[in-house]
C-alpha cells in the first residue's frame, strides 16, 4: 500500500467505529463539536507545526497541502464525536478518561511517525505538552459550548417545572416568600430562554391585542398559548413535547395524547390562577379578527414561531381561542 493511502484507511476505521457504536441522532448533535475541535484544531495546529517547522504531514499524495492532512482533519473531527459520546459524567473517571485520550493520541503521534507519514523534531516533550494542551481546551470548549447552545433548552423547560410548581402557590398567598422566589427564577430562566430562541405567535397575537383592547399582555398570552402550541405542535419532535410534559408534572403515551395533556394543564393553570378561558372574555370581537391576523404576521416575533402560516393560520388560532 502507497504510504499516502494508509490515513485514508485509517479514516475509514474511525467512520466505520462511529457509525456502529454512536446512534444517528448523537453524530448529528456532536458533529458540531468534533468539527470545530477537531477538525479545525487540527487544521490550524499543523499549519502552525508546517510554518514554524515543528512538525508536519509528508507522503500524503493528493489528500493535503502545506503540511495539512486532509484526512487527519476528517479523522480528528470523527475522534472527538467518539470522545464526547463515550466521556464519563462523573469525576474523576472524566478525567481519567481524558487522560487517556491524550497518552491514546501520544501513541498515535509516534505510531505515523513510526509509518514514515509524518516528520517532527520531538517525540516526547512536544507531543506530550501539545495534546494535553488541545484536550483540556477541547473538554472545556465542549462543556461551555454545550451550555451556550443547548443549555437554554434546559432553562425552558426548568422554567415550566418551576410555574407549574410555584405559581398557584404564589396566586394563593403572597406572603408565600418561597414561591415567590422560584417565581422569580423561572422568570429569569425563561427570560434567558427565549432571548436564544426568540418569541413566537403567542406574542406577535399578543401585541395585537394589548393594542386594540388596551388588555395586559401577561393574561393575553397566557389564554393564546395552549391554540398555538396545538398548532406549533406538528412541528416539534415528539420527544420534545414528552419533555415538556415531564417539566409539567405530567405522563402521556404518545404526541397526541402529550398535545392535549399540555394543553389541558394550560388552560387548568390559567383558570387556577384566575385567567378568563377564552379571548371573548377579554373583549375580541370577530370582526376584528382579520386585521388583527394581518399585524400579527407583520409582528417582528411572528418569524421566530416553530411553524409558519399563513393569514388563514392566524385566523383560526384566534378563532379557536374566542
């Protein structure tokens, strides 16, 4: 076999491993990830080494340039997806097991120069320093990354455990100083969320009818939002929605069955707590629905719903809620 041939190979190795180990849908959440520190770390690592005459690839045939293997990049990228899924959640074997990736990748480094496909002035002090130091910040750049992207999904759903636990207790007593303190947390969390996500429907109708009937914006999202959820709902993975019904305090089998499930602990919560049913009870008339419909779609939040409609859409939603 040509020396430039044996990464390739090597690559496929490492494909074939993570498509029989790491299920669909976890390559897909880490591909992010693995590509941005490994592939790209790798990238930038070796266009340094190959600049400053440190280290470099050699024999790699069509597959690189200037001392960049292609090949290692794609391999890098798919070594990290493996490292994310497999690391321990608990210390200290996370940090046995990082310790590991980097005597693993210390091995490796000798392994290629060894094969004649890679040239370094160190065999020892350099590699050994040079991936502990990609490893700590590929650990830590995963976990704070991680947070940033899909953190705000947890928010969201803490915030409705935290409503549905609180606010009735809140509503009942207000010398309850205890709920009112989660109440505020969620309000926090959901404020934070939903800066990430943006807002949806709810509000774009919501801002509608804070302006024609001058009535709080708070009590008209809250007798909008079950409507919308039904009709955002075909949109959403069914996981997404058992999740939320978990957060609620609530069991359901499957979509259907979670879909009116959150929207009946909705609209229990709001009448708990006081809030009219139905927006004939805060003043819609049918007449206005048209226009009312028409400014929502205009709505700057409206393009940031999980679903997008049309006039028709609107109309029904609103509707459904008179």
């Amino acid at each position: 076999m040509s020396l430039y041939l044996l990464f390739p190979a090597f690559t496929m190795f490492f494909a074939l491993a993570l498509i029989a180990t790491v299920p669909r849908e976890e390559i897909l959440r880490l591909s992010f990830y693995g590509i941005i520190f490994g592939g790209m770390a790798d990238i930038l690592v070796h266009s340094f080494g190959y600049f400053t005459g440190l280290f470099a690839w050699i024999n790699y045939g069509p597959f690189g340039f200037i001392g960049v293997h292609l090949f290692s990049s794609i391999s890098w990228s798919i070594f990290f997806i493996l490292f994310y899924y497999f690391m321990p959640k608990k210390k200290p074997f996370n940090y046995l097991f990082v310790c590991a990736g980097i005597f693993a990748s210390f091995l490796y480094y000798n392994l290629v120069l060894d094969l004649g496909i890679f040239q370094a002035q160190s065999r020892f002090l350099l590699p050994l320093f040079g991936f502990g130091a990609w490893f700590i910040v590929a650990t830590w750049g995963f976990y704070q990354l991680k947070y940033l992207i899909e953190g705000k999904k947890n928010l969201a759903l803490d915030a409705i455990k935290l409503v549905f636990g609180y606010l009735p207790r809140a509503y009942e007593n207000g010398n309850d100083l205890e709920a009112r303190e989660k109440m505020m947390f969620a309000n926090i969390m959901a404020g934070m969320a939903f800066n990430h996500a943006g807002l949806g429907y709810v509000h774009a109708l919501a801002h509608q009818l804070g302006g024609f009937y001058e009535y709080p914006h708070g009590c008209s999202t809250a007798v909008l939002l079950p409507y919308v959820f039904d009709f955002n709902s075909v949109s959403v993975p069914e996981e997404k929605i058992l999740k939320i019904c978990e957060a609620m305090g609530i069991s359901a089998a499957n979509r259907i069955n979670a879909v009116d499930s959150v929207m009946d602990s909705i609209k229990n919560l709001s009448a708990n707590i006081g809030i009219p049913a139905k927006l004939s009870e805060i003043g819609l008339k049918i007449e206005d629905i048209e226009t009312i419909s028409k400014n929502a779609l205009k709505d700057i939040s409206s393009f940031t719903n999980p679903r997008q409609g049309n006039l028709e859409d609107m109309s029904k939603i609103l509707h459904a809620a008179f």
